[in-house]
C-alpha cells in the first residue's frame, strides 16, 4: 500500500462514530488535497477493515449501489439523512 493510502487508512480509522466527512477532507488530512477519488478507490478496495460508512461525497451522496448498507450504519450512529444524503456543516456553518 502507498504512503497516502496508509495515511488516509489512519484518518479513516480515527474517525469517532457519528462523524462524518468527505472523500476530499480525507485526502487533505491524508495531506494529498485533491485526491479524493483514491480515497475512494482505497475505500473501493479495502471496506472491510475500515468504516467506509464514515466517508461520503462532498454532496452528501451515499455510495451509488450500497445506499441502504451505507444509511443504516451510519443511522445506527446517530447521523441522520435527509433525502437520502448526509447533511454536511459548510465552513459558513461554523460558529
């Protein structure tokens, strides 16, 4: 596994149940700014030792094919969906 896979595996694993970020936010913490689609293929390719559950779209989308999987973990947190996506808190949301 490359460096930043192994990097974005440890963001992955540190986050806390109930909490939610992107592919992108991944990447940035992973310190590839930009990389979310290997954040992706990392997910893709490695679910089952990560909660991949975790990790949206930065639209709040669920992963396309495993929505119901995706919304009934994440529920079973807390999160709660609307329309089937995650509400995401933007920058301007923040106090």
């Amino acid at each position: 596994m490359s460096e930043f896979s192994e990097r974005a595996a440890a963001v992955i694993r540190g986050l806390r149940p109930g909490e939610v970020v992107t592919y992108g936010e991944v990447a940035a913490d992973a310190g590839r700014p930009g990389a979310a689609r290997a954040v992706g293929h990392l997910l893709a390719t490695r679910p089952e030792d990560l909660p991949w559950w975790r990790v949206v779209a930065a639209s709040g989308r669920l992963v396309p094919g495993h929505e119901a999987e995706h919304a009934r973990r994440l529920e079973a947190e807390g999160v709660q969906l609307h329309g089937g996506r995650v509400r995401l808190r933007g920058p301007s949301s923040n106090p």
